[in-house]
C-alpha cells in the first residue's frame, strides 16, 4: 500500500535537500504560517507517508488537500525537485486509499468529473442553463439579502461573478476551419476545453478573431475535450488518461502548426501529458510531440502580429499570471509585452503578479475560506496599482478575480477579463 | 519521559499559547521534524509565540517539568541546530510577529527574530545602507537564525560576519528572565560582552526577542571578475598577490574542477573543463576605485596562468558570472539526493595544503566530493554528495568527514566557518578546543541554563551520563 507511493514519489521527493527556498514563493505558507503548508513541509509528509511513519489519509491528505498546485515553489528550487509529480503521485494515492471510504463531497466532485466534464455537449446545455438563468433574471435572485441563507456564500459569489453567457449560437463550431485574413502564415488548431467552451466562449471567439487578424487559419478539431487537469488534481488519474488520448487523437488528425491554448492550466496540462504515460513508449512520444506544438495565444500573437490595434480610451490596466501559464509553460512576459502594445493602455505591475490568486482549478470551491484569505491580500495588491482591468490568462483565474472584485464592492469600477477579450476590444474585434 | 508526564504539560501549553498557535497533529509534528542537514527528530509539540511574555511563562514551565525546548527560525540550517533531538517542543520563532525599522540618523536596524535577511538587505538599501552578511540562504533565513548561528556568507573577507553587526539584544534567558545586552552605540565596554557570547551561541542560551544591528553606507559601485586556472595552486598565488596589492575583495569565491565539470555539464556556458580553479572575484567601493581595482585583479590573474578571464561592469554581465557559481547546487545535485555540505575552514594560506588534503579524502573513500567556498577567508564548502539509503556508503561519508575536520585543524584551522556545530560535529569539539576549553563554554552553558532545557543536545560531546 505504501510501497505504491513509494515508488511513484519517493525518488523525486528524496531530491529535496529541504533548503526552504521554496518557503517565500508559497502562497499557502504565507497565508497560513506554518511547515505542513509549504511545499518543503508537503514533499516530507509525502516521504514520511511512503516510508510508511504517518496515514495517507488522516495525516497527509490534509495538507496535500491544502496545497493550491500553483507550482511557484518549482520554479525557485535550486535543485529543480518535482513537486508536480509528487503532488500528483500523493493525490492520486489518496484517491485509490479513499475510495474504500468516500466523503458525499468527493462523490459529487468525482461524479461531475467522471460523467459530465468529459461530454463537451452536456457541458454546452449545462451552459445554455446557465444563460436562462442568467437571461430569465432568476439569478440576480442571489443578489437578494435572503439569499444568503438558502445558498452557501461560495455559491452566490460564484454566481455574481459569472460573466454573462452569449447566446448558444455564438459557440465555435467544432470540425470548423476559420479562414485567416489576409496572407495565411500559419495553421493554428484551437485548443477549447470544458468549461471555457461551455461558459466563456465568448473568450473564444476573441482568441479566433485575434488569430484571423494576424493571418492564423484556425482549425477546431472535432473529437476534442477537457484537457483532464481538474482529474489529475484530484487524483482521477486514468480518466485524465482517458482524455488525453481523445485529445491526442483529435489534434494529430487536424496536422496544425501549432496548438493555441488560451487557457493557462489546460495549456500546463497539455505540455505535460508525457507524463501520463510514463511505461507507454509510443504514447508518451504521441504526447510529446503534441506538448512540442502548443503554445499560447499570446506567445502566437506576439510572433505573428502586430496586432491591428485601435485606438481607444486612456486605461489603467494590470496583470494577473496564471500560475500554471507561468510557473509550467514559462510565459510571461509574452502577455505583458502585447499589453504595453496596446496604444492610450498603461500596464501597472501589482506587487507578487506572479503569485497564485487563490483559484487553484477548483480549489476555491473546496476550500473556500483558505482560497478567500489569498485573495483578498491579492485584492489588496491589486488596489494598489489603480488599474481598472485586471488581465489574466486563465477561466479559473478570471473568475477567482471577479470574486475578488466583488468582495472589495469594487464591481463598479473594475472588472476581471480574459487578455484575449482585451486585445480583441482594443483591435475593434 | 513518560506519556502521563508528557500530557501534564501538553495540556499547559494551551493556557500560555491560544490553541491555533499550539501545533500537535503528526502532520505537523513531522513537518517541524527536520531542518536542511539530515536528521530527523519528532518533537511533542510546535508552538508559535507572539510575545515575549508567552516565551518566557513558556520557559518556566519547561523548567519546572524539564521540558527541551528548540527554537527555530526558518530551519534553513546544515549544522542541526533546530533539530528537536529529545523531542519536547519546537518554538517556532519565524511565526514571530515581524517588525523592522530603519534609524538612518544612528544607521541602525531594529528587527524582530523572525524578519527575513533579505527583506533586512532590502529595506536597508532603500535607505542607502547596507548590511553585509549574506549567506546564500538570506532569501529564506530569518535574523534570529542568522543570529544564533553566527551565519556568513561571501562577504565574511571584507565585512566580517553577522557577529561584527549585533550591537544590541533582547532575550529570554533559558530561566525565563527578560533581559537586554548591548545598546544602541557602537561603543559600550559596561561588563561583559554577552551580546557576543550569545550571537552564535546556536540557540542553547537563551531566545531572542530583538535585535540591534550596525549597518554601514552601501557601496556606490561593484565589478566582478571571472577567472580559470589550469592549476589549483595558481590561484591561491593571485588571490594572495591581489591582497597584497592592498585590493580587499567583497568576494573572492573559488570552485574547484569537480564544481567546473558539474556546472558545465548540467548547463554549458563556456567554461573551460580542463581548468582545476575558477575564482570568481568582486570588488565593490568608489566608482573609480573599483574599476582601478577590477583591471589589476584581471592582470594578476592573467599573470598567473589564468587561462580564462572575463570580467563584467553591468548589472547582466555580474548576474552571467555569478550564474556559474550559483548552478552548483543543482549541477551537483545530480551526483547524489543526499548532500552532507561542510564548512571547515583554514587560514587563508593554507588552502592549497587544505585542497591536497580533500583530493586524498575523495580518494580515499571513493565519493563524490566537490570544493567551492569563501577563498577570501579560507572557508571552503566541501559537499559530499551520497545517498542516505546506502548504508555503506554512508559509512565512507562519515570517516571522510572526521578526516576533513582533523584536516582542518592540523592546519590551524576550525571545525566549523560560518554553519554551526549542531549535531555532526559535537565529538570534535575536544579536538579543536582541548578538554579544558570546552569545560569552560560547559561551565557558561550550566550557569545560564542549570536545567538544561534550552536546545539540549547540541555543540557540547555527550558526557556518559549524556545531556539529560
């Protein structure tokens, strides 16, 4: 039983020489000051569980449970340890000892995962529920003082926070190529993922109009789905296996130049696929040619543009990273060198921009009142720089700042936006 | 200790500590079990204090029920300083409140334990000063730590170390007494200096609960020059004809050919893999003085058979040179998942001799042993890189590093540079300081601390009867 976790992590966590230079780059340790919370802390419980000295369950999945997956802690190691690994390993070897003894929450979650976020078209009419709600005024119901008392507070933050849903129609088509205008200098396959395609596709249709407009064609393969980043995190490894596949599948028919992901975890995911196939030596090379081409949006746009920008109003703006944009596929400064692009916008860098928000894939729904801690002190950062919009590169991310946004009562004078939207706004698209 | 006893007491923690601060889970027992060396102790409890008051009524109740005590900053250290080694309880003072201000009229710091050096380095800056110790954990390492282990770091040739900056402490002695040594003036002869005697006293005499700190005018330029030797000897000639050119380095960092090799390998960036040294040298001051200074540090080491020499001005061109040097630790992490880094240390003119005698232990006992350090000042890093799981091995490590710390004092040298005693190197403390010296730094720890609860277990070599 032990052995299992043994073997899967004890090698990469017996690399960290528990120096704690990982310490100042965990939001989890800052905001709840103590070892079992940092990453240090987390890879020796993790080596502790395997040699079999404390419970998988009652010892290390709490703080494992804690850990937001941000990953800044691997991008400060002196001795580049794994942490990713070792987070995965330990998730999934709760998953496997839990499911003896699930909690009702861990049904839910698993069930959602498992039979919804798989289906694209279930996703596509559970966001046209979405719009009715949203449409038919039933949800500003949760504006209602009452409403506090029949729903749980995540619930209505989550709900005022919502961007509003466009109508079905504006969906992108799967299996559609949209021509580039002008020269075509390159193939492009749209990665669309679950909930950015069920919900925020509006999103989409800014990155297809970014892409057109600098001479991308862009291709959205059929067959695709959910990148299987929220099942790697709460330790459904085969069923992010599952979906890697499919999507490997998918994208090796539609023979891009490049994959454009517009969603920093699900691009992390992606470039990381290898490995999921760890004792597969065909699929981990299919994986790995797959990881090779994708790139973000705004990396793609920053080599194919300049973008046709308007001009516009006199905007404060700042941004947000997405950890996993940042700490896994290492962008950064491609977002930030569009923005300064951008004619009549002025970038505001808030302090600790590449610190974790507090959104964590759906770690702020589980863990709600440790999520709103990192925000509200990222609030705070936030404050500071005057910005009007605050940019970012991720649903998740967008959301948790929308929240934010409106814990601050801030709603009127700011708003969380995606970095496509903006740039589409500011190029009259 | 029995479980009953142990409840007593446990219980009394949570009328000193509110309960959020009292940390009893395995979980995080075993979280607070380690520090950055290898042991591994599992204390009873961790607490986080807030104030002074609650460390001192915690100190007198382990007083009166004998309870260990070990406090810790951010367990950065490679000596076991923190380590709880008879369990007891780990007060865990990087939880501290932080508090820091600038007194720019006195150039002065005020800090709480619990800062972190480089937010210390930051806000002095900020002000126009400057305070030297650097040890390359200062990202991380909280003051108090830095404190209790008389930390160092690059600079130690021209600044001195940490000891050379506390003017002033608070402290809770080890039987609970509030009290205040030092001051605010540089000067201050009134009795006996136990500022000094407690900076680096590795948390044995007592907890600190405020420091005063010099800080000095920030240097207005620095320069930093690279060179490769193709023998080991010669750069121990330029960096002594460099002195003796009355040029004080900032930093004179040496790497030995194994470092060369790994660093090469791990991220090729052009240096030469024939070469047996690279001294990485910087020298900071007035503008014109510096750049005087930088072009006779190149020429000498050209003189000296330097095969390669590369010298930077920009901010960019420093951060290339001193890349090199900070890739050792992942280049060498390759070579084993356990390191064992020591800092023995000789006077200056001998670390030719010191380097001859490491060569032979790496022979000898067949192990990955590579050299960088602190060339200005003698003190070398011999790191061992091995794997804790291979018990046989390990058996070579341990000889080897009994014969690196006789090496280091047969050629007038110390156990220990700027990392602590801690655990490894208590059995040889006799050798270094004779039977009669450690004697009296017993006696001094028996009349502060008559119970022995404040960090027992360190510096001193287990008497028969043991500690406790």
């Amino acid at each position: 039983m032990t052995n299992r976790l043994y073997e899967k992590a004890y090698e990469a966590a017996n690399a960290c020489v528990q120096c704690g230079y990982c310490l100042p780059a965990c939001p989890t340790y800052a905001s709840m000051g103590k070892e079992s919370a940092s990453p240090r802390g987390r890879i020796h419980l993790v080596k502790m569980a395997a040699e079999g000295k404390i419970d998988v369950l009652r010892d290390l999945r709490p703080p494992i449970d804690l850990c937001l997956g941000c990953r800044a802690c691997e991008a400060v190691c002196p001795l580049n340890v794994r942490y990713g690994k070792i987070l995965e390993a330990a998730r999934e070897e709760i998953v496997v000892q839990q499911s003896a003894r699930p909690a009702p929450g861990d049904r839910l979650t698993r069930m959602l995962l498992k039979n919804v976020f798989p289906h694209p078209g279930r996703l596509r009419r559970l966001g046209d529920l979405g719009r009715f709600l949203q449409v038919s005024g039933l949800l500003r119901l949760v504006r209602f003082p009452g409403a506090n008392r029949l729903l749980p507070e995540r619930l209505t933050y989550f709900a005022k926070a919502l961007p509003a849903i466009p109508p079905a129609g504006e969906r992108l088509r799967f299996g559609h190529v949209y021509p580039a205008k002008g020269k075509r200098k390159a193939r492009v396959a749209l990665f669309a993922g679950c909930v950015m395609d069920a919900v925020m596709f509006r999103i989409h249709r800014a990155t297809v109009s970014l892409l057109t407009a600098v001479g991308a064609e862009v291709a959205v393969p059929a067959g695709q789905c959910c990148c299987g980043a929220l099942h790697l995190h709460q330790g459904m490894t085969d069923e992010a296996r599952k979906l890697a596949r499919r999507n490997i599948e998918a994208f090796e028919r539609c023979e891009a130049d490049w994959i454009a992901g517009n969603a920093g975890g699900c691009g992390a995911a992606i470039k990381e696929y290898g490995r999921l196939f760890a004792d597969d030596p065909e699929w981990t090379a299919r994986a790995r040619r797959l990881a090779g081409k994708l790139k973000d949006i705004s990396e793609i746009l920053l080599e194919l543009g300049p973008l046709p920008f308007v001009n516009g109003p006199e905007t404060v703006v700042t941004y947000q990273d997405s950890c996993h944009l940042l700490n896994v596929q290492r962008v950064g400064r491609a977002p930030r060198v569009l923005l300064e692009q951008v004619p009549g916008v002025r970038l505001a860098e808030m302090e600790g921009a590449d610190r974790c928000c507090g959104s964590g894939g759906i770690y702020n729904l589980l863990h709600f009142s440790e999520s709103m801690a990192i925000l509200d002190e990222k609030m705070e950062r936030v404050r500071e720089t005057g910005a009007e919009v605050v940019i970012s590169g991720n649903p998740g991310c967008i959301l948790q700042l929308q929240i934010g946004i409106e814990r601050a009562g801030a709603s009127r004078r700011m708003r969380s936006v995606h970095l496509a939207e903006f740039l589409a706004e500011r190029c009259g698209l | 200790m029995g479980m009953e006893k142990q409840a007593v007491w446990l219980k009394d923690l949570f009328d000193i500590f509110p309960k959020e601060r009292v940390l009893t889970d395995l979980a995080d027992r075993h979280a607070y079990s380690f520090d950055a060396s290898m042991g591994e102790y599992l204390p009873v409890a961790v607490v986080q204090p807030q104030s002074k008051e609650q460390i001192q009524r915690l100190v007198r109740l382990a007083n009166s029920h004998r309870i260990p005590l070990y406090p810790r900053g951010s367990a950065s250290s490679l000596s076991g300083g923190p380590l709880p080694v008879y369990g007891g309880v780990v007060v865990d003072m990087s939880a501290y409140p932080k508090r820091l201000t600038i007194d720019t009229e006195n150039m002065l710091a005020i800090a709480t334990p619990s800062v972190i050096t480089a937010e210390l380095h930051r806000k002095a800056e900020e002000a126009g000063l400057f305070y030297p110790p650097d040890p390359s954990s200062s990202s991380v390492s909280t003051l108090g730590g830095n404190l209790m282990e008389n930390a160092g770091g690059p600079k130690g040739l021209k600044y001195g170390t940490t000891k050379d900056y506390v003017i002033g402490l608070e402290v809770v002695t080890p039987t609970g007494e509030i009290i205040r040594t030092g001051g605010k003036t540089v000067k201050n002869v009134t009795g006996y200096d136990l500022t000094r005697l407690l900076v680096g006293s590795e948390g044995t005499l007592g907890i600190v609960t405020e420091a005063i700190l010099r800080l000095i005018p920030k240097p207005r330029a620095r320069r930093t020059v690279m060179a490769a030797f193709p023998r080991f000897e010669d750069s121990g000639y330029a960096l002594t004809r460099i002195l003796g050119a009355q040029i004080l380095p900032s930093a004179m960092e040496v790497m030995d050919e194994y470092c060369i090799r790994a660093v090469e390998e791990y991220e090729p960036s052009g240096l030469p893999l024939d070469a047996e040294a690279i001294l990485i040298i910087e020298v900071d001051g007035h503008p014109a003085a510096v750049e005087e200074e930088a072009a006779q540090c190149e020429a000498i080491c050209r003189e000296h058979g330097a095969a390669l020499v590369r010298a930077a001005a920009t901010a960019e061109e420093q951060a290339q040179i001193w890349k090199a040097r900070r890739l050792i630790s992942p280049a060498i992490a390759r070579l084993g998942p356990t390191k064992i880094s020591e800092d023995a240390t000789v006077p200056r003119g001998r670390i030719p001799d010191m380097m001859k005698r490491l060569r032979q232990i790496r022979e000898k006992y067949r192990l990955n042993l590579v050299v960088f350090g602190h060339a200005g000042d003698g003190n070398l890093h011999p790191n061992i890189l091995t794997d804790r799981r291979n018990a046989e091995e390990m058996a070579r490590v341990e000889k080897a590093i009994g014969e690196i710390f006789a090496a280091a004092i047969e050629l007038g040298g110390t156990l220990s540079g700027e990392h602590g005693i801690g655990l490894m190197k208590k059995p040889f403390m006799e050798m270094e300081l004779g039977k009669e010296g450690v004697d009296m730094m017993r006696k001094i720890k028996e009349a502060w601390d008559p119970n022995n609860i404040m960090n027992p277990g360190k510096i001193f070599p287990d008497r028969n009867e043991a500690d406790r």
